[in-house]
C-alpha cells in the first residue's frame, strides 16, 4: 500500500512541476513583450525613442557598469521616464528580462 503512495505522490510532484514549468515566460519573452519597445530588439533604442526617453544602448559605458541588481531595480522602481514594473511583472520575470537584456553587451 504504501509503495503506490509514494508512486501516486511522484507522479503527483511531475505533473505539478511541469506544470508550472510550461507558465514560466522566458528572459527573452518577457523582454519582447515589454521591453523592446523602447529599448530595441538588440539592446539598441531606435533614434527617438532615445532621444525623448534618454534610453541608453545595452553597450553604453554606463549601462555596462550597472550591476544586476541596480537594473532589477530600476526595471522594478522606474527610472527617469521609465515607469515601474512592479506588479506588472513578478521579481522573477524581471530577473529574467534584466538577464535577456545583459546578453547584448557580451
């Protein structure tokens, strides 16, 4: 008896997690559907947008000295004309996106 328990809750455990797993957006979702906009599909704002919104490329000296933690931040808080993120994304898809966004300055 206790042998199919443990074999029902396994299986109950896998098909939760993968589950869960399908929902989670990845970095470069997220950062298509909320973020390219403004900051561009490879990290580069558009002329405008970077003039209106002092949105800086991913390979700006200052970008790149930003840690991940300031860029979570920012993307959460707001900064400058950037409105906040907070409560439209959760902490990990920001992670995720920040993540995404680091990739165009290596």
């Amino acid at each position: 008896m206790s042998k199919s328990v443990r074999c029902i809750t396994a299986l109950a455990a896998v098909v939760f997690f993968s589950g869960a797993m399908s929902f989670a957006q990845s970095g470069e979702a997220v950062y298509k559907a909320h973020c390219q906009s403004c900051h561009g599909a490879a990290g580069v704002p558009n002329p405008g947008i970077a003039k209106a919104m002092g949105v800086k490329p991913a390979t700006d000296p200052a970008m790149k000295k930003l840690s991940e933690a300031q860029m979570v931040a920012s993307t959460k808080d707001g900064k400058g004309k950037m409105k906040p993120f907070a409560g439209k994304l959760t902490d990990a898809q920001i992670k995720a996106s920040v993540d995404y966004f680091r990739t165009f300055v290596k």
